[in-house]
C-alpha cells in the first residue's frame, strides 16, 4: 500500500502569542499531528512576503502564519500590518493561479492551545488531497 | 491642444533664467513613432523638444540617477531638475514624494495633458502600418492617429493604438505640476482594471497555465526592474550579491548569506521574482505600464501590478499617487481591514 502524502506545514508563530498557544498545546499533552515546522518570529507584522514564498520554495505543502488577536499585538499594530499585507499576498497567490487554501493565517492567543491544535488539524485535512506543492518548489 | 511652441518657450525660459539644471523631455526619436529621452542643457536646444503620441516614456525613472549622482558630488547644485510629465508620471512623482525619496523643489515639473488620448502602443502601430515605416504620427481632433508614410498619411482610430495603460487610464492629466501644458479634460473611464478581469474570470488552472507559459519566457534581463520608477533600492532581495563585503567578510559568511531566490531562470524562481516584484510595488505602482512595454519577451507584467492596484482599492480604499501625503499602503491600516479570511 501506498504510504499516505504527510503534508510539511512551516508556520510562523509570533513570539508572544501564537508561539506561546503552541507551547501550551504542548505541554498540556493536546494531541495534534505532527507536520508542523515552527518558526518563531518576533511578531506577525514581521513576516515578510519573501519568507511565506520562500517556505514554498523550499518545499513546505502549506504556509501559516499566525499572530496575537487584533489590539493584542505586543507591538501594538504588528498584526494590523501583517492583516493587511497578507491579504494582499493570498489575492495576488490566487490570481497568479496557486492553490490558496495551502496559505492560512490565523489569531492564536497564548492560551489558545486548543484552538492552535485545531488549526493544525484542519490545516492538515486541506492539505492531504491538495498533495505535494510543487508549483513553487525549487527543482534540485 | 497641447501647444508644443508654449512647451518649448518655457523650457527655453526656465534655462534661460537658470531656474533649472537642465531638463529631461522628450525628442524626436529615430524610428518614426517611438520619441527619445533628452536631456537639455543648453537653451537653444529646446527646440529639439517634441510632445506627440510616441512619448511613452515615464521620464521620472530618470530622477534616480539624478538623485545617485547628486549623492556623489562635493558641492551639487542645488537647483530642480525640470522634468516632463503626462497623468501617469506625475502620480509617480508623488509616489516618490510620499516616500520621501525626493523633495519637491528636486523638481519643476511641466505637466503635459493627454487629453482625450494618450500615448500610443508601439506594437499596435507596427501591425497596423504592416511593415511600412512611419516618419511622423499625431493626434487629430477626432480621436485618430495620423500616420505619415512614404505612401502618404493613414488614420487609425485611437481606441485601435493606444496603449493599454491609456485605455484603462483614470487620470489623463497630470495630478501634480508647476506649469501645465493643454486642456484639462475630465475623461472617466469604466474600464480601470478590465485586463484584469479577464485573468480573473480564468480557472485556477487556466490561471497557472497562462502564467506559467509567461514567465517561462522570463530571462531574468531585469529590464522590467530597471525601467520602474519606483525600484530605486540600491540592494534588491533578488541579487543574491547584494550584501556589503568588507575586508574581514570570511567566505564562510559570504557562503552562509541567504539566497532568497536563485539567479537561474528555472520556473519556480521566476514566479517567486515575480510575485516579489509586484508586492514591492503594492501601493507605488502607479501603472505606467513601463515594465511592459520594455521586457524583450513581452510579458504582460503590467497585470500582476494591475491586480494589486485594483486589490488596494477594493480592499483597502487606498489609490496610488494623488496625496503625497497620505500614509502607504503596506505602512498604514484601518480597524475595519478585511480578515475573513483569517481563522
Ligand atoms: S519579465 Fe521581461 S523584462 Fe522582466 S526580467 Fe523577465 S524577461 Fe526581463
Ligand atoms: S511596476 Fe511597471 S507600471 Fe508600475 S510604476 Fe513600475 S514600471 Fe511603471
Ligand atoms: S507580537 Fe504577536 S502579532 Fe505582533
């Protein structure tokens, strides 16, 4: 039988929220899958464009990137930033012709383990049939 | 009418005066439709001045280099530079206004109406003359190109030569100048972001198929970054090079250095060059259609920057080049900011 496609999901987490929420998932034992490469960054609003597209190059299947709810950014305004330059980035994904659904973003709170595995788990489920990104992936 | 006698005699005028370092306009180019940059020192030369439908140009390009070698000399003369603008050259003079990469007494700007036209697409013409050579084209008072040949003068509708960029043009006119030239016509046009319709309307596959068959042909030349007005940066996220080596850079560090995009011009590259691109002039992109018009492999570039403009006005109300003033795009927000697509 044919293993099934395991999906790399890179995600982005803000140091102080998103980052913490996946701390807590941790150490509370939640159960979520495995495919998750996090990468901690100081806050949303410091994502740059090039870093979502270079995880595609690099070979992620799926690409989050997720922060502290709107008006809780330890920056004040990083997530506003980010809300609006994302929204930028999915349109031009899709109109360029790029499954958009491999893009999410998400508000996860220090104490939003749940929710965090949540977003794993759903994040997963829409990658599997989606298959392996190859679109933007760096041929060796 | 755009008086061109007027045009010249305040060129001649402002160098005269001294008023200006010297101007940078347009002149009678050598193939019979497209016209040249020039740039004019001397008064007597204002006579070589021309306005006609092959000033495609967007001469603001030109204040980089001019801002460049300024930086370079001891003692720069702090005079403006006076410069050329039609609707579109002038929002991205504003553009670099806002973002502060020039100041406005850099420039004095002479403003150029297109009226009820605009400049001409170079290929249209061609097919439309079939092979012939054009030595002189105009505008008539009906909307027509008029196209002197050897054989005589044909006349084209507009609407069948014209740029791209004019057709889906909301200003015509320019939005910031010292001395404007022509009538100022209010002209609106419901088709700002037709082009991009029609790419949106496409099947995501048929999306990936028609860019993909694009930038296929990219050779990653550059031209279309070197041509913009507003790719002044003096390092680029493209060049894997730019980083500043010192003496003591061990090549350890020079090998470690982030390489966002390779320089080869295989698919997945391109598209990430192109993507890049077209976010950074999210905002600042004031469709002069430039990048466009010079890419060796005619690329439609000009849709990826079309799309964001329209996507900054929907989205975000924002329209790019009326306000010096006004925050940019990607450096301001509002609470009411889309986020439904945020989990
Ligand atoms: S799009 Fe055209 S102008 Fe730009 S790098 Fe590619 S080939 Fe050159
Ligand atoms: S991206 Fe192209 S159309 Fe936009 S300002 Fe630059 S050269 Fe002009
Ligand atoms: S610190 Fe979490 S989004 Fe800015």
């Amino acid at each position: 039988m044919a293993e099934e496609f395991e999906p790399k999901i890179v995600a982005f987490l803000c140091k102080w929220c998103s980052s913490a929420g996946s701390d807590l998932a941790g150490v509370s034992r939640m159960q979520y899958p495995p495919n998750v490469v996090p990468i901690t960054v100081m806050c949303s609003g410091s994502v740059s464009p090039l870093y979502i597209l270079s995880a595609f190059n690099k070979g992620a299947d799926g690409v989050l990137v997720s922060g502290c709810h709107p008006g809780d950014c330890h920056y004040i305004k990083g997530n506003y930033y980010a809300r609006r330059r994302i929204a930028l980035v999915k349109e031009l994904m899709e109109y360029i012709g790029l499954e958009p659904d491999r893009f999410q973003m998400s508000w996860v709170s220090a104490a939003e383990g749940i929710k965090y595995t949540k977003i794993i788990k759903d994040f997963v489920n829409i990658l599997k049939p989606l298959g392996p990104q190859t679109n933007l992936r760096r041929s060796q | 009418m755009v008086n061109l006698d007027d045009l010249k005699k305040e060129a001649l005028n402002l160098l005269k005066d001294e008023k200006v370092k010297y101007i940078i306009g347009y002149t009678e180019g050598s193939n019979g439709t497209s016209a040249a940059p020039a740039f004019i020192k001397n008064p007597e030369d204002t006579d070589k001045l021309v306005w006609n439908p092959g000033c495609f140009h967007n001469l603001t390009r030109f204040l980089r280099d001019e801002k460049k070698r300024k930086a370079r000399e001891k003692h720069p003369d702090e005079r403006p530079v006076g410069i050329v603008v039609k609707g579109c050259d002038s929002r991205a003079i504003n553009v670099l206004l806002q973002e502060k990469y020039i100041k406005r007494d850099d420039v004095f700007i002479l403003g150029v109406s297109c009226e009820s036209t605009g400049v001409i697409d170079e290929k249209k013409v061609a097919k439309k003359l079939k092979g012939k050579k054009a030595q002189k084209i105009e505008w008539d008072t009906n909307r027509n190109l008029v196209v002197t040949t050897e054989d005589g003068t044909t006349k084209i509708p507009a609407d069948e030569v014209l740029a791209e960029r004019c057709v889906e043009c909301p200003v015509h006119s320019p939005v910031v100048y010292d001395i404007f030239f022509g009538d100022k016509i209010k002209r609106t046009t419901d088709a700002q972001f037709k082009s991009v319709e029609k790419i949106e309307n496409l099947s995501q596959k048929e999306k990936w198929d028609f860019w993909k068959k694009q930038f296929d042909k990219c050779i990653r030349c550059y031209a279309c970054r070197s041509v913009c007005p507003m790719c002044y940066c003096d390092e680029c996220v493209v060049d894997t090079i730019s980083f500043a080596v010192t003496a003591d850079t061990t090549a350890e560090e020079k090998a470690q250095r982030i390489k966002w995009i390779e320089k080869s011009p295989t698919p997945s590259e391109t598209f990430i060059y192109h993507i890049i691109r077209a976010i950074h002039l999210a905002g600042r992109c004031i469709d002069c259609g430039e990048c466009e018009r010079v890419c060796p492999l005619d690329i439609p570039i000009r849709f990826l920057n079309k799309k964001l403009e329209k996507e900054a006005k929907s989205l975000f109300d924002y329209e790019v080049g009326f306000d010096p003033d006004q925050l940019s795009l990607v450096s301001s927000f509002k609470d009411e900011d889309p986020e439904d697509f945020i989990r």
